[in-house]
C-alpha cells in the first residue's frame, strides 16, 4: 500500500469525521447534553488533526487545533455550549470540511475565512470557564489530561481548575508554567526534567497499539528511567486474559519541551491514563518497594534494554496481557457442584469483576462489521446479476416453447433457479443501498449558508435519515435536492421581519424528509412560508407568454407553472437560486431518474415539494403491453388500474380527444402508438386495454395499449449509454426472447398528451 | 522509401448497393449478421432502433441512408458492423463485407467537390484500389452527428 492509497483512506474517514462532527454538533445544538455527543464532537476533529499532522497538511492541523482547542474546553465543562458558539462551530465544521477538500483536490480555502473563524474560537477558549462542579459530570478519565497548549495558541485550560472526575482518579497538579519556557525546569545543561504516568487501558492494546513502541519512542527524546508497575495485576484466577493492568513510571530527562513529550501519547491518549508533570519525583523512584512489599512483583523494575531493538518476542512479553488460565476461571464457574469450596467464591469474583467493568466502561453496543468495497465491484456484481436475470428469462422462455411432455425436473429446477436469481438479486440492490444520510447532512450546511447571505433565521428539521435507497440515486439526487432547498429558503421562507409581522416565529421552519413509500422513496421538502403566490405566477406566466390571459387554470396547475422552463418569480436574480436554472432543471432531473415532483402550496402557510423516486435504477417491475406491434414496458408503479373499454364507455370531446368514463369521472384517453409516432391513426379503444395512469400533477389519464403480455420484473438499461435520450422513453430493457423492449416514460407521455411535444421539432411545429 | 507502420491504415471495406466504403479496423468490434431491431420513436430515420449485444442496448444506424442513398431493405444476407469509439457502440447496417487491407495513408486523396448529397465531413477521402474506388468514411463524424441530431 503506497502513500496515496493511504492518504486516500485518509480522506475517506475525514469525510466520515466530518459528517460524525456535523451531526454531533447538530445534536449538541438541539439541547443534547450527553457528554459522549460532546466526546465525540472533539474526537473527531482531533482525528482529523492526528492524520492531517501524518500527512503534513499544516493549514488543516493547524484549523483543527485550534477548533479542538475550544473544543476541549466545553469537554472539560470550561465553556458552555451556548446556541451562538454552537453556531460558529457549525461554521467552523464547514470550514474544516472545505480545508479537508482543498488539502485533498488542490485549491486553498480563503484564509479570511479561516481567520475569521479561528479568532472566534480564540475568543470563546479565552472566555468565562464555568466552574467545574455546576456542569454535567466530566467526561472521561482523559479530560484529566487536557490538551496540550500549542506554541501559536493560548492555553485554554491554564486559567482553569482541574476537574475532578468521578472516576475516582485524582488528577495531579498541573504546572502550566511549563509552557512558557524551559528556563524554570532547566537542570544544569538546560535538559528538562518531567515524570510521565503511563497507564494504558485494555482497548490500547485492542487496536494494535504497543505500550513498548511508545516507550521506545519516548526514548528517543532523551534519557529515560522506566519503572513497571503492576500493583494492579490480580491474582491469576482473577485476572482477565484481554485485561491491561500494568502501568509505567517514567522519567524522561531531555531538551524538548512537554508539548513533545505529550505528543508521543499523540495517538494512544483516548485509551489510556497519561499524566506528565515538570520535575522530577524522585521519591516515586527511590521507594518502590516500600508501597508493594506483601507483593513482590508490584514494581517491576523494566529493562530499558527492551526500548533499543525490540523483537517481537520480548515486545510480546513485555505487554501486560499475560497469559491467563482462560480454561480454568470458566470451567469452575460452570460445575459448582463439582467444584472445590473456594472455586464458586472465585467465579463470583469474577462476575462481580466482570460487573464492575461494566459500570466503569460504558457499554458501547458493538458496531455491525463493515468492509470497504470498491464501488465499482459492486457494480460489476450487480451488472453481471442483470445479465444472469435476463439468461434465467430466456432460458425460462425458450424450455416453454420447446416443452413436448412437461418434463416437471426441468420445470422445477427453473422454478428455483428464477428465486434463486431473484434473492441474489436483491440482496445484490441491498449492497448498493445506503441510508439518505449524507446528504441530508449536507443540506444542513447549505441551509445555513443561504440564511447568512439572505438574513434569514431558517431551522432545518429532518426526518427519515436512515431510509434506504440506491447509491445512484443518492449520489443523483443531491444537485436538485439542493437547488430546492436554496429556493426555499431564498423565495419560499419569508424573512424575519415579515414573519414576525404575519404572526409566525422569526425563525422560519425546513422541513426535509424521506420515507419509502409503495415501493418508491418519497422525499419532501416543507417550508412554513408564504406560499406561492398565486397571483405573480400567473401574472408572470401571462407576462412570458406561457399562458393566455384568459386562461383558466386551476390553483394546482398555477403552481405547476414553476415547473415550466425559463420560469423565474424572482423578480430580482438573486445570486442564490435565480442563475437561470429554476425549478425546470430540477423536474427534468428528477425525471431522469424516473422520479416524478409536485407541489402542493397553501398561502401564508408554506409550500411542500414532493419527490418520488425510484429505490433503484437497476430493475423495475413493469408491465409487458404490445402497441403497435412493438413490445413495450410501462412501469408498474405509475399504473393504478387496467380496464377493457366498453364502446358506451367512450366520448369524443373537441375535434380529436376521446374521453373514457371510469365510474363517475371522464378520463383523457392517450392513444400510446400514436403519440409515440409508432402509428398515424387512433386505435380504436374498444380492441385494446387501457391503462389508468397516475402522473405527478398531471392527474389521471387512460393510456391505450393494443395488448398486455404480462408482468415482469426487469432490468434497466440505459439508451443514453449508446445513443441519446428518446423523448416519451424512459429506458431500455431486454427481454426473455433476447429483443430489446423499451420502456414508458409515463410523465413524459401525459405531458405530451396535454399538448406539450415530446421532442423539439414537434414542439416547434406547434408553437409556430 | 520504407514506410514506417504509422503511415499505414487497417480498412475494412464494404458495400452500399453499388458502391463500396470502408472504415478503421481499429474501431471495429465484430461483424455479425442483421437481427430485427426496436424501433425508437421520434428518430430520424437512418437510426433502425436498437438491438440487444450481449446485454447491452445498441442503436443500429443505416448507413446508406445516413450517406444520402436509398435505406436499406435489411434481409438475412446483411450485416452489422459493430463499431466503438470511445465509450460508445454503435452499429453499421451494411450489404456486405468485402474486404479487409492496408493502405498507405498518403495514397488516400480528398473527397472531390461535388456532391451536395453526401455530407463530406463524414467522407475522410477515396481510395483507389486496382480499378476501384473505395471511399473511406469517417467514423468520429458519424458518431458525433448521431447524438445531435438525435438529441
């Protein structure tokens, strides 16, 4: 693995810190007051700072340390998280994440943003501590161990009591005076003298991490006197085989400061007890065995032979996992009966050791395993299944037609093997399914961007994070979701002072969420605003000359106007939302995809933009129709019901619409072939099937097909791969007989049906 | 004079009714014979529709019509030249193949000037071959037209 590869991983976890910080901070923001949400907040800009710091990324370290830095004084309950930090942390997240791009793909962050920034955060770890006692509990044995105080920042903790943390651990007094120079710790040759207690917990040896290596690198700094103490080690039958009980005493004599000292703890911090005090103490190191003379292994003196060249065996030894008689503890506990007297007495212990672990560590519930998967062998897999879900149709297809005696063996196995294709199928989708998470995050930040340049006080409330739906169509969702979400905040939320005077809060609500719906993700998009105003729109779709000034159009077909291309309300083009692309882009969009958008709006009460979109791009279940002797495929989602027109059924209307009479209600009738120029002339109703169909705003039409072959699932294919977009298709498909079916763009077709052309020379043919 | 391989064209030549074409081998994929393809609505009429390759969609383009001579009546005698440049595949509706052989890249002269029928920019020149004449079509101009007349 070379450098960039692990550079590459590196991002790649900035980018999961990242959306863990912004959710953090988000959590923080709507009154969480867990310690952990704060923990984990700093965790993971300090993450960022570790690996930035491997890789020489100085703007970004030096960001995160300062951001950390005022991080680690709400950690230590120094600093309130006040809605107004909140806020510039939010902002700093932003920042942070743009440095993390800019180190990634080239570019530089303007650095007035970073200063900016930094000096807000300067000023809130300079600002009034709290006390200690009348906040939340410390977090964490570590908020013992603050942060070291870089050379270019201040020391936010200097000012500050320590903590005392429940944990029972009695921090040592702290000399910050270190920090301002060597001078008050120089010994005679101008080395200084500190003296570090090591104790790592369990979970450093866990991942990988080596108390030896540390040592060792310790060691390079300068002289060092080690001691290993094992006052904690119990007796064997007590002792856990994964336990870390043995600590260090050491004592470094060098001519760096602490902060190098502190940084050779760097990474092993959270998983251990690291305190370093200036000077020497002496008296720990002269009486060793006075404090564990019944134990006569306490202390341990450690051979700094170890620290020179390490092989791995005696590295293994000098770790403190022992190893421990597994076999023994369990086995007595299991048979009491059997067991001596003493034995159950023992296995108590250990379940009331186990006990106590439990309420000393929290229990963290263990993450499902993941593996990180090149996407592109994911979609190999899922292409290759397509391929084996067509072979299985045409297999299936061609035993049906050469079947003479109905061999049931044959029959049956095809039968297993179209479920076994099916389940692989899916669970193949499922792979590619990820929860709509990311990028509901990063509407958050888009959110907040838009409110500072339009003054708008705007809350983004989501719901429905964790629904599933294909990559694809996250990854293609994202552009229109935040073209929506920029206009709504930019026409659609009024702004404060308007709010306050139409009687609403000043701050102005977002509502984005997701649900699956019938097979479909349905993705909303609410704000508590104005509404669309009616009355511009039309005005304005008059002034452009989309409608006729007569035109009698119902509320539901006013709002559908933004959709129509080059239709702007603003009057003004904002920087925001108006650069020519409008809501015309984000329904074609949307409909490349196979999704459908609509609006519903109420005045002074706000607009809701739905989207529905397919949970893949890769399969459909469908309905097989012929028309005009081409097969075709209508998506079964947009069909609500099949009837076979009666001829009392029909009505001519106008010179060349026919209506069909569903129960009470007359439905235009749309004659497939011929709007796809497949025939000149209408089918007659009365010989072919209708489709009631539902399309996004456009109400309900009665799509003519010659005749239904039956229900499938298919696999999507694209035409634009090869060819271009064909207007009224939405994609191909290939079917059981190794013939290319296309299939129905439902929204398309309805359009088309109200009078707008499917492809540009018949719209020119209608507008001239 | 040695000519050097980079001066030299692989052509593999066809014929459209009477007359004969070639285009790069090096674009060529297969050849295989004419199957009954889907038709695509709202296309111009030198696109036949689109056929299934192995799992993948392609679009056949009748090249004698796209050239400005009659469409092709596709029976089992006529084949498809599947072609791909860059990362797209399209195929060839021909008569026939006729031949497969190697020019220099300076025996091949310009289009003359005087057809308004045929649209020389997909006309990369003529070669002369004993006493025929075989005209080499430009295969990017082919595929750089079909998306925007499509479109």
């Amino acid at each position: 693995m070379d450098m960039n590869e692990i550079k590459e991983i590196f991002f790649q976890e900035c980018e999961e810190q990242l959306a863990e910080l912004e959710s953090g901070l988000l959590r923080l923001n709507d009154g969480d007051t867990d310690p952990e949400t704060v923990n984990a907040v700093f965790r993971a800009v300090h993450s960022i700072k570790g690996g930035a710091g491997a890789f020489g990324l100085d703007d970004l370290v030096s960001f995160a340390h300062v951001f950390e830095t005022t991080l680690d004084c709400v950690r230590s309950n120094k600093l309130e998280a006040s809605q107004d930090l909140l806020k510039v942390m939010l902002r700093s997240a932003d920042v942070l994440a743009d440095l993390t791009a800019a180190s990634r793909d080239g570019g530089t962050v303007e650095s007035s943003r970073t200063s900016g920034l930094v000096a807000e955060l300067e000023a809130y770890a300079k600002g009034q501590p709290l006390p200690s006692a009348s906040a939340a509990p410390a977090p964490a044995p570590a908020a013992a161990a603050p942060e070291p105080a870089q050379a270019e920042t201040p020391a936010p903790a200097a000012e500050a009591p320590e903590p005392t943390d429940d944990s029972g651990f009695q921090p040592v007094p702290f000399s910050f005076d270190a920090l301002d120079g060597d001078d008050d710790l120089a010994i005679e040759d101008g080395r200084s003298v500190f003296t570090v207690r090591f104790k790592p917990r369990s979970d450093l040896y866990a991942k990988g991490n080596e108390s030896v290596l540390i040592l060792r690198e310790l060691a390079k700094l300068g002289d060092l006197q080690v001691r290993c103490e094992a006052d904690d080690l119990p007796s064997i039958d007590m002792l856990d085989p994964e336990g870390a009980y043995f600590s260090w005493l050491i004592r470094v004599e060098t001519d760096q400061d602490e902060e190098a000292v502190r940084h050779v703890f760097e990474f092993v911090e959270w998983d251990s007890t690291v305190e370093i005090t200036a000077g020497a103490d002496e008296e720990a190191f002269a009486a060793p065995d006075a404090q564990g003379g019944d134990q006569p292994m306490a202390a341990v003196p450690f051979d700094l032979s170890l620290l020179e060249d390490v092989p791995a065996v005696s590295a293994e030894a000098a770790a403190p996992e022992a190893p421990a008689p597994a076999a023994a503890a369990p086995a007595a506990a299991g048979d009491e009966s059997m067991a001596p007297p003493n034995l159950p007495l023992a296995a108590k212990a250990i379940a009331a050791e186990a006990e106590k672990k439990e309420t000393v560590v929290p229990a963290v519930p263990a993450a499902p395993q993941t593996i990180r998967v090149d996407l592109d062998r994911v979609d190999r897999l899922i292409n290759l299944v397509g391929e084996l879900v067509i072979n299985q149709a045409m297999l299936a297809q061609s035993v049906v037609e050469n079947e003479s005696g109905g061999s049931s063996a044959v029959n049956l196995g095809l039968e297993e093997l179209q479920q076994l294709t099916r389940e692989i199928q899916d669970s193949v989708m499922a792979i590619r399914a990820q929860p709509v998470k990311p990028v509901f995050q990063r509407m958050g930040r888009i959110v907040r961007e838009i409110a500072d340049m339009t003054a708008k006080q705007v809350r983004l409330v989501t719901e429905g994070e964790n629904t599933e739906v294909d990559k694809t169509v996250i990854d293609k969702i994202a552009e229109p979701l935040t073209h929506m979400i920029r206009n709504a905040v930019d026409h659609g939320l009024e702004t404060p002072e308007k709010r306050t005077e139409a009687g609403k809060n000043a701050e102005g609500v977002l509502r984005l969420s997701a649900k699956h719906r019938s097979g479909r993700i349905v993705i909303e998009i609410a704000d508590d605003g104005a509404g669309i105003n009616r009355e511009r729109v039309k005005a304005k779709a008059i002034e452009n000359g989309l409608i006729t000034a007569d035109a009698n159009l119902s509320d539901e077909d006013i709002d559908n106007l933004i959709f129509h291309p080059g239709f702007s309300t603003a009057d003004k083009i904002s920087d925001i939302s108006g650069r020519g692309v409008g809501m015309d882009v984000v329904k074609r969009s949307i409909q490349a995809l196979g999704g459908r958008i609509s609006i519903t709006s109420k005045p002074g009460k706000g607009s809701v933009f739905t989207m529905s979109l397919p949970l893949t791009l890769a399969v459909l279940d469908g309905m097989v129709v012929t028309v005009a002797n081409q097969t075709l495929v209508v998506p079964l989602t947009a069909i609500v019901e099949t009837l076979q027109p009666e001829k009392s059924d029909i009505h001519s209307f106008g010179p060349s619409q026919r209506l069909i009479a569903i129960r009470d209600t007359f439905c235009p009738l749309v004659d497939v072939g011929n709007i796809l120029n497949f025939r000149s002339d209408l089918a007659n109703p009365v010989d072919g099937v209708a489709l009631l169909v539902e399309s996004e705003g456009g109400g309900q039409r009665a799509l003519m097909v010659d005749a239904i072959q039956g229900q499938r699932q298919v696999v999507i294919k694209s035409l634009e791969a090869n060819y271009t977009n064909v207007p009224g298709i939405a994609a191909a498909t290939i079917l059981g007989d190794g013939r290319v079916a296309l299939i129905l763009d439902v929204d398309a077709v309805v359009t088309a049906s109200r009078g707008q052309p499917l492809s540009p020379d018949m719209m020119l043919a209608a507008t001239g | 004079m040695r000519i050097s391989d980079n001066d030299m064209l692989e052509l593999i030549a066809f014929t459209l009714g009477d007359q004969e074409f070639c285009v790069e081998v090096i674009s060529v994929r297969e050849i295989r014979s004419w199957t009954p393809a889907t038709i695509l609505p709202h296309s111009p009429d030198h696109v036949r529709g689109v056929i299934n390759l192995r799992g993948v969609v392609m679009p056949i383009m009748d090249l004698s019509l796209r050239l400005g001579m009659a469409a092709s009546e596709p029976t089992q005698e006529h084949v498809i030249i599947v072609t791909r440049i860059g990362e797209q595949t399209i195929g060839l509706l021909v008569d026939s193949v006729s031949d497969i052989f190697t020019v220099a890249t300076d025996s091949i002269q310009p289009a003359p000037d005087v057809s308004r029928s045929v649209d020389r920019e997909l006309i990369r020149g003529m070669i002369p071959m004993d006493d025929r004449m075989i005209c080499f079509v430009e295969l990017h101009a082919l595929f750089e037209t079909l998306e925007s007349e499509a479109a």
